[in-house]
C-alpha cells in the first residue's frame, strides 16, 4: 500500500500560516483569500500522502545471501533465516503499527467574496483508510516460542463518499475572524475486517488458536459468495465466503459534517502586554459529523478454537488401516479449516459512524523587525479510534512579495520527525504552488520509499483580484 498509493488533494498543513493558499479553508473554515479563485478539476490540488510507522523498509531487507550464493536475490523479507530475530523486530513497533492513508479529488472547489465575506463552493470525492498490524504477530512469525501470544487490534478500514459544501467565513469584530462550513455527505461505501481477541497460546504440549474475524461492508449492490467443500478426513461438508459480488453501484449511506473555525489577532490596543500585538491563535474544527449507511453486509467465523499438538503416531508405510502422514495431515487441514473459514451471514442492517474528525490549533507571531517573516507553531490530531494520530509542526514563514509566499518547517508526529515546505504563486490570474509535510527520504528500487511517510502537493486554479501588500506591519512604539 505505501508503495503503490496514488493519492490527490492533501491537506497541506505545512501551508497552514502561507498567505493567501487557496485551500487553507480545507484546515480552518475561518481562512479566507485575497483572491478569489476556481480549480482546475483534478490539478487544482493534486498530490499524494502517506503516513505510518511501518514501511517497505521495515518488511524488505538487503539478502544476506546475496553474492554469497548462486541465484540468491538482492533482497528478502525479514523472515530471512540470516537475518536475527532481534533485528528484524527492532523494526516494528510494540504499541503497534499503523499505515494511514486519505484521498480527495477536487471536482469542483470555487472561492469567492460576497455576502460581507469569503465564500466557497465544493465537491469532492474523499477516500480514507488504514491497517493496524500489532506487534506480536511480527514476533510469532520471526521468532516463536513456547509462550503466549496475544494478537489483538488487528485491522484494516476504509471508507469513501462524496462531499458537497458550502462554506462561508466573515470579519465579525476587528480582532476576531469566524467560518463555517456545512456538508452534505453521499456514502459510496464503507469496509471493515477487525480480528478481535486472537489468541495463540501453548498450553499442555499443544498450540491453541481462538478468536473472532468479523468483515463488514456497507455498499449497495455487494453480496458475498459462498461455496459448498467436503472434509478431507471426516464426513459432511462446511461452507466459506470464497469471493465477493457487486450488482450494481450506488449511494449507500447518507450523512452530514461540519467545519467550524476562528482566528484571534492580538492588535495595538492590549495594554501592558504590546509584545503580543501581531499574535494570531487561531482553531480549527473539521469533520464534525456522521454517516448513516445501509446494507450492513457481515460474514465472520465462528469463533472455534483450533488445536495443534503435533503429528502424532505416523506410520510412514502404506496401509488402509494405518494413520500416515496425509490422513494426519487431512485431520489437521479440517481442524484448522472450522477456525479459519468466513461465513456469510447476510444482511445485519443500517450501521451510523462518525466522521474522523481534526482539530488544529495554531500560533502565528510576525518578526518585529521584518514584517515579510513570521513563525507559526501548529498542533493537528486525529480523532479516529485506533487509527487516531498526533502532529505538531513548527514553521518559517515568508512573503517578499505580494504575489509570492511560501515557508519551511519541521514536524514531530506519532511516526516520525520529518521536514516540510511550500511555495505559493498568486499574481492575477492564476496561481500555482508546490509543497509537501514529509520529505521523501531513503527509496529502494523502482524508487519505491523505504519509509511509510511521503507526500507532495502541486496546484493549478485559476485566481481573480489582485493580492494585497502583507498585512504584518507594525505600529508597535521604537525605543
């Protein structure tokens, strides 16, 4: 997934504090623009982001065999038998981990000033999804032994509808900035596989394997299929889910979301506290909502513990009334078989969730001295259960000119520490801008990123309204 995901209109915070970013918006519905601007479809905001704490590089890894023996590939997957368990497993993380993606494409995204504020009109196509892996079942795979394994919060999620919003955002006293936004949200579908109390434990000479697989999909038109197998070693037969339908496609689920923000600024008028003066606070509340879905297709299996103790009393020579190794081996592929298959259990009902919801809260102070340069400190979390996460990011920002802003930062996340940047175009006419919130690190062939943080960011729109000198100028007394 980290290698292959294509992703399109990224938030881009580390474009948060530039002037004048058309979508700033998109992170705090109290930002509005000079300028008024519609996008390009598609290339208005064009990018691709990916973030984790787990990574090609932490799966693949240099051959210890190669060179060494004939035929051996460059690379193999940490299970290699050369590579030690202590250093394979140095690689995961034991409060689990976690690959996170989100994807938009902007269909439509116009701002405009009217009605004594800025207003914007969008629709867009969004698209999230992640996948818990916990530690211990890198640790049962690389190195197993005589103890108990817990398996739990296992996991992938995904879910994608269409957003139609209206945003407006107005001055409503000289220091204090609000915007909302209102979404009408249309659910294309919803999938969730969790793995709940999975177990493997050693317990009298045996292995024991218990837990419970749900899948869950909520999409018109999905079914699951289902075929009918007989046991190899007992009478009667079983039946699994062995693929997927989909007749037909549709809207599944129907919800709404708000976007809700502020901005302060800390004017000439503060008394006895004028090194504030310049100071914006600003907080930003989005996706605050729900969808109601239909069609809560479920298939699950049945929970039965599965019990390994070895192959015992094999008589390797043939015989009708002798326990050889594929009768014993039949016994155990049907044991494993009653844990393991998926059952379709059909049609559960509606099922309503809520939207994963993002808070940020920024600070912007302008140089005293320069007024083309300020510094931005900006927190963002989200709030998404398990797949939740933590940002903070601290910024330098500039505007040589009115038509040209830009920054750079660095962050420090639940994943990593990382570096980001923007540049932003906006004279009459038109505006471009490049950026991204994690530099693209260490690639492995085919440029594939070793690390499961990348993103970049590219915009085209056209803009109208010319842009305005900086604000940032100062009447703070000298001396």
């Amino acid at each position: 997934m980290a290698s292959a995901a294509s992703m399109t209109a990224q938030d881009l915070n580390s474009a948060y504090f530039t002037d004048d970013f058309k979508y700033r918006h998109d992170m705090n519905a109290a930002y509005g623009n000079e300028q008024g601007y519609a996008a390009i479809p598609i290339l208005g905001n064009f990018g691709m982001k990916v973030q984790g704490n787990i990574g090609v590089g932490d799966v693949l890894w240099k051959n210890p065999d190669f060179g060494v023996k004939t035929g051996a590939k460059k690379t193999t997957t940490f299970m290699h038998p050369g590579i030690s368990a202590q250093d394979a497993l140095s690689k995961f993380n034991t409060d689990g981990n976690k690959l996170l993606f989100d994807m938009d494409i902007n269909i439509v995204s116009v701002g405009f000033r009217a009605l004594g504020g800025y207003n914007t009109v969008e629709i867009r196509e969004r698209v999230s999804g992640g996948v818990m892996l916990p530690y211990e079942l890198f640790e049962m795979a690389k190195d197993i032994r005589n103890k108990d394994y817990v398996i739990s919060d296992l996991g992938v999620k995904a879910q994608s509808y269409t957003e139609l919003a209206l945003g407006h955002s107005r001055q409503i006293l000289d220091n204090l900035r609000v915007g909302a936004k209102v979404k009408l949200l249309l659910g294309t579908g919803r999938g969730e596989l969790t793995v709940d109390d999975m177990k493997a434990s050693f317990q009298n000479d045996a292995w024991v394997l218990q837990g419970k697989a749900k899948a869950e999909v909520n999409m018109k038109g999905f079914t699951y299929k289902e075929e009918d197998k007989e046991y190899k070693s007992r009478p009667g037969s079983y039946r699994q889910v062995n693929d997927v339908d989909l007749d037909g496609a549709g809207i599944s689920g129907f919800g709404l979301g708000v976007d809700l923000g502020a901005i302060y600024e800390f004017k000439d008028d503060i008394g006895g506290a004028e090194w504030l003066e310049g100071l914006k606070v600003s907080l930003g509340l989005n996706d605050l909502g729900f969808i109601s879905w239909n069609n809560g297709m479920v298939a699950e299996n049945n929970g039965q513990a599965f019990t390994f103790n070895g192959f015992n009393n094999i008589d390797l020579k043939k015989g009708d009334d002798r326990n050889n190794f594929g009768d014993e081996a039949d016994r155990i592929a049907d044991n494993l078989t009653d844990f393991i298959a998926i059952r379709d259990k059909g049609d559960q009902g509606g099922k309503t969730t809520a939207l994963a919801a993002t808070a940020r809260l920024g600070l912007e102070y302008p140089l005293p001295v320069y007024d083309k340069v300020s510094f931005g400190l900006l927190g963002t979390h989200r709030f998404n259960g398990d797949y939740s996460w933590t940002e903070g990011r601290l910024s330098a920002n500039y505007k040589p000119l009115s038509w040209l802003d830009g920054g750079i930062n660095v962050a420090v996340t639940n994943f990593c520490t990382t570096m980001g940047w923007v540049i932003n175009f906006h004279p009459v006419g038109m505006n471009v801008f490049f950026g991204a919130d994690h530099l693209m690190g260490k690639t492995g062939a085919s440029s594939v990123p070793l690390g499961s943080n990348v993103s970049f960011n590219f915009g085209m729109n056209v803009a109208w309204g010319k842009s305005k000198a900086s604000k940032r100028k100062s009447s703070r007394k000298k001396g």
